[in-house]
C-alpha cells in the first residue's frame, strides 16, 4: 500500500477530506520521526512499541569486490508489533 492509498484509506473510513487525511498522517509520521530523534519510545497500546537502538560496528563483505570493510556502528529506528497486531496478521 503506497502513502497515497493510505489517505485514501483514512478518508473514506473517518468521512473527512483527503487534504486533512493527508495533513493528519503527515503530521503524526513528523512527530514520530521528531520523538524517535530525541530517543523517545513510543508505545501505541495494542498496535506496538516504536524505539531507538545501538547497532555495534560489524564485519561484512564489498559485494563487488568481496573484500572486508568495517560497517560503522549506528543508531537505527526499531519497532516491536503489539499482542492485538500480532493477532491481526494471523
């Protein structure tokens, strides 16, 4: 489903105008991004847990020359499903 589907989506199911759709999900994915950046967890109850976490520096492999290079630790956005989500995908 591609951004555009979603304020569809969104629209149709809360009967407002694909404008405000769009200016609402926008607004919520700028909040999380803004939460996440000041390493914020954010637990959505049922749905799931948006988080921060360290990735340690590792070994991998130049995949076109296959020499080894050192991949930089990094801090990466995470998120763990809900019990409720998990239980939706089934």
């Amino acid at each position: 489903m591609t951004k555009a589907e979603l304020i569809n989506y969104i629209a149709k199911d809360t009967k407002c105008s694909k404008s405000l759709a769009e200016k609402v999900l926008n607004h919520t994915i700028n909040n999380v991004a803004k939460c996440l950046k000041r390493k914020d967890k954010i637990t959505l109850t049922g749905f799931g847990t948006f988080y921060v976490a360290k990735r340690k520096a590792r070994k991998g492999r130049n995949p076109q020359t296959g020499a080894e290079i050192t991949i930089k630790a990094a801090t990466v956005p995470r998120f763990k499903p809900g019990k409720q989500l998990k239980s939706w995908v089934r």
